[in-house]
C-alpha cells in the first residue's frame, strides 16, 4: 500500500508530538486524531515550500468542529509544509473563520526567525502562534 503525501505531513507532525513523551494514547477517528482520550487534534497541510500557506475548511468539517468542541478541547495543526506546525485553538479558528456553510480559506505567513499570523474572512488572530506552540499542545 503506497503512503499518501497527507501521510507524510501528518506523520511528521505527530512525530514532533511523540518525541516530547506526552502521547499516552492516540486514536484516529477521521479527520481527528483524538490523543490522550481528552484532546481533538484536526491536522490540515500545505505544501507549500514557503509562507503564506494556504488551508481549505470544508462546510463539513466546520460543522465537525463545531460539535465537537462541546464535548473535546480542539487544537488544529497547519501544517505549513517544511517549516513547522502552527497549533490554534478551536477557539482561535473560530475568531478568524466563523462557522459557514461554505468552505472557508485560513492562510499563515511566517518571516524568517518570527511567529506564524494567521488569517481567515473573519480577520486576523490576536497575536502570533509561535512554533513551538506546537509541541506542547498535550502539556495544557
């Protein structure tokens, strides 16, 4: 069985996870990855070899979202190419992509040496996700 290029992205963010020692558990119940019993992750990729990164919301995975942070914290990890991951809350998403019932564009732009912004229809997220943020998305 050939490995996807979503694989690849996605494995590389979870081994950044996995090499902190927090994982406990991880189970994949498509499109989360629902870690430690407690934490929803939903990992989107670009390939993109530099910023901006772009990453497309379906109309059904918004409404995945949304029912399901009554029951789960949710971290979303854009995956933005080579370059790192950027960890934001549901909440996060949420300020910057309002719920639609159309898909929605979030993109992050990264310079050199700095923290990722992050941007959707909505505006821009209140301060700068650093990329490190990432791997301590289990520890809160």
């Amino acid at each position: 069985m050939a490995i996807k290029k979503q694989e690849f992205y996605e494995g590389a963010a979870l081994h950044l996870l996995a090499r902190n020692g927090g994982i406990t558990s991880i189970r994949y119940d498509p499109p989360f990855f629902l870690m430690n019993s407690q934490l929803l992750v939903l990992l989107k990729y670009s390939t993109r070899g530099r910023s901006p990164w772009g990453f497309t919301f379906t109309p059904s995975e918004q409404v995945l979202l949304q029912n399901s942070a009554s029951e789960f914290k949710i971290v979303i990890g854009l995956i933005c190419g080579a370059d790192g991951v950027a960890a934001i809350t549901y909440g996060d998403y949420v300020s910057v992509a309002a719920p639609r019932n159309v898909a929605v564009h979030v993109a992050c732009y990264r310079k050199h040496g700095e923290y990722y912004k992050v941007n959707g229809p909505d505006g821009v997220l209140d301060g700068k996700v650093a990329p490190s943020n990432w791997q301590g998305i289990l520890k809160s």
